[in-house]
C-alpha cells in the first residue's frame, strides 16, 4: 500500500511509515494512492469477522507484513463483537461498543497498538491524541503498559463526560491526561502544532492515535463489511455515520471502494453543521465548535473531511450525488432517543443523532443501519433525565468511580505543550 499527502502527492509513505508518523512532513493527510478494489468481496462476507479482517488487512498489507503478522494482531486486537440489532422493520444499529473501552474507537486503538508495537522497543515513541471522549480512553486502554510507548491524551476540560474522562485519567503509568483550557478544536490544534516541531518528532519519536494516524481508519473499515455481512440480502444497505472528525465516514468510503456492498452513506452531525452546509452550498467554512448533548461530534475543523475531499478530487457535485446528510438538535435528539426507548432499544446520543438523520434520509425498498458508536451508559448524567429513569453501570465503568483522577491541566498553548512532552 501506498499513501501520499492529501496536500502533495509527491510526499509518499509505506504504510509503516505512514503509521508511525501520523501526519505527513506537510501537515496533510495520509491517504491511499489507489485503492483495490476486491472482485469477491460479496465471498468475503461468507467469512466469520476475524478471518475476513485478518483477510481484508493482509490484501492491503501484504507487501510490508507477513500473512502470520496480521492473522496474530488482527486476533489479538479484535476479540469483541459488532452486532447488527434490529431496532424495527428496516432499521439496525450496528453496535460497535463491546470492547474494552465500550466505544467504537476500541477496533482502531487496538490495531494501531499492535502495529506500533513491531519496533517500539528499539524506538521509544510517544503516541500524541486529542479527544472529545471515547479515543482517549480507547487509546489510554490500548497502550497502557505497551513497553517503550508514552500515550499523551489532550482533551477539552469539562467538555467529556465524567465516565469518559475516568476511563483515560485514571490510568497513570504511561498514560498521561492533559485537561485542555479550551474546545476540542484546540486540542486538535495542538496535536497538529506539535506534529510541525522538529524537536518533538525527532527527539520523542511522536506519532498520533487520532484518526489522522491511517492505521486506525484500516481497522474502521473492517467492521462495514461486518455490517453487510449481517444484513438482509436483497434491499440496498444505507449506513448513517455519526460525523464529528469525520474519520469514521472516511473508513466506511474505504469499505465502499474495496467492493463492500454498501449502497449510500449518511452524513448525520449534531449542531457543529459544517460538513452538511458545504454540501448544503459548495463553501466550505469551519468555525468554533458548540458544545452538545453527543460531545464526541463537537468538532468545528474536521480533521479528515480533507481525506474525504481528496477521495472525491474536489469534486462537490460527486459528493453531493453520493453521500446523504443532515443533523439534529439537542431537542431532536432526546427526542429520538426517547423514541427508540418506546421501541426497547437504548441509544447513546451520537447512535440517537445518527438514526434520526437516517430516518429522514431513508427511502422505500431500502435497509438502514445506523452507527451505535457508545455504550448509552457512558451518557448517563444526560440520558437519565430525558428517560425518567436509571441507567446501570457494566462493571467496566463502576470500577472507574472510586479511582482519582490524575489529570493534569494544560493551556490552549503551543508553547506549554512542548515544555510538557519534553
């Protein structure tokens, strides 16, 4: 596999070297220079969701790892499932929160670990992440205890849920939490910041797990195909995709484009609508984020909307012909998660965002699955009052309420972010 910059083609990287640095020398995107596309992928679908991963990464990567080196990190890093639950007649959620973390960016962290780990004892390395909620503790909980990697998570002060934050500043040992004075628009450039700094590359051996780093986006699209293998044969699969950095729809593309029979994609946001307006007119104009009820899609600059305008060459008309999209309110959204309640079916608020903009969206004869990217207990403090009722803790999250946290807090300051990696 080749990559090269979203901003230079001429910058070319493996994908190990695309990995371990993150973010390309200019400041853009690694991304497929071609993409291959798999004629028997509908075979591919006949395969359980660990041999079909390890199939699918070895097909992409096999001209830098052996068939062995991705059957064992592809067992290794997926040992949970994606299930398709009915909701009602022509709508699922796909539900990508039974891993360790219970949040989708479980399936990303876990490969990229592994992948990072191939050489980390020879080179320390510090893995560099901004959160607006679950890829901290993704992150946090895949690198805990990696020998030769430091993980550093910056996220938005008082803007992630008390559960979330517990799950990634309770670590301590090589994991250190950095509670940002600011939005997550900030912490993201910061990351960027400290991507641009010499001394910090160089010196710390710095890499990224934010969805800029490619290697989590290979291990995203695996679970698309996982979503058509589980569908109904027959009716056209329309996938809606809580968007924030907007890595997540990316992956999915990828899928599409490798042969995964999937028919449209959703575009659904919450009240950070930059993404929609642009397809909504052709001008593309991020701004500061607003805090919401789905705090993980807060984001004003999606980051990977570049890969996304790349794959379509600039193309506006293409993308508008391609993609589906809309957003919710907060209002909207507990209303759908109450709802989806009446149905028996418990939505966090980023699954909720996503099947009400879906839902709008879908057309007859069509099947329609949307993103369960959360465990709904890890909105508890937002969805309890709109339910009436309580929501109890898994066991993984009560563990968290009596462990301190260690966090430390940080400026919104390039300056002060350098003075403490170093």
């Amino acid at each position: 596999m080749k990559l090269a910059s979203t901003r230079n083609p001429a910058i070319q990287a493996t994908f190990l070297e695309a990995a371990h640095q993150g973010l390309a020398p200019d400041g853009g995107l690694f991304a497929p220079v071609e993409i291959p596309r798999f004629a028997d992928a509908v075979d591919l679908l006949k395969l359980d969701f660990q041999t079909r991963s390890a199939e699918t990464l070895h097909r992409l990567l096999s001209d830098e790892l052996s068939r062995p080196e991705v059957e064992g990190m592809a067992r290794a890093a997926f040992t949970f499932p994606a299930p398709l639950v009915p909701v009602r007649p022509g709508l699922s959620a796909l539900e990508l929160f039974h891993g360790p973390t219970l949040a989708f960016k479980d399936f990303g962290a876990r490969f990229l670990a592994r992948v990072l780990a191939l050489d980390a004892a020879a080179k320390p390395r510090t893995v560099l992440t901004a959160t607006s909620g679950d890829t901290g503790a993704a992150v946090a909980s895949a690198f805990l205890g990696v020998p030769g990697v430091r993980a550093v998570v910056l996220y938005p002060a008082g803007r992630v849920s008390p559960l979330q934050e517990r799950q990634f500043a309770t670590c301590g040992a090589n994991v250190l939490a950095l509670a940002v004075e600011g939005a997550f628009d900030d912490c993201q450039r910061l990351v960027k910041g400290a991507f641009e700094d010499p001394d910090l590359v160089g010196g710390l051996g710095l890499t990224s797990a934010n969805s800029i780093n490619i290697a989590r986006l290979l291990a995203q699209l695996l679970y698309y195909y996982e979503a058509a293998a589980q569908a109904e044969r027959g009716a056209p699969l329309v996938v809606a995709v809580p968007s924030g950095n907007f890595g997540n729809l990316y992956a999915g593309l990828l899928a599409q484009a490798t042969g995964a029979p999937i028919a449209r994609f959703v575009v659904a946001t919450n009240a950070n609508r930059v993404v929609p307006d642009y397809l909504d007119t052709g001008e593309y104009r991020p701004r500061p984020s607003v805090a919401t009820l789905s705090n993980a899609m807060d984001v004003g600059a999606p980051s990977n909307w570049e890969r996304i305008h790349a794959l379509f060459r600039g193309d506006h008309g293409a993308m508008a012909t391609a993609l589906r999209w809309g957003s919710r309110t907060d209002e909207e959204t507990r209303q759908t998660v109450l709802d989806l309640d009446r149905d028996g079916y418990l939505a966090d608020p980023h699954g909720a965002v996503a099947c009400g903009v879906l839902q709008n969206q879908l057309r007859e004869g069509e099947q329609g699955v949307f993103l369960a990217t959360a465990h709904p207990a890890k909105f508890r403090e937002s969805l309890e009052p709109t339910l009436g009722r309580e929501i109890p803790l898994p066991k993984s999250l009560s563990d968290l309420l009596d462990k301190p946290l260690l966090c430390e807090p940080l400026a919104a300051d390039q300056a002060a972010l350098k003075r403490r990696l170093l």
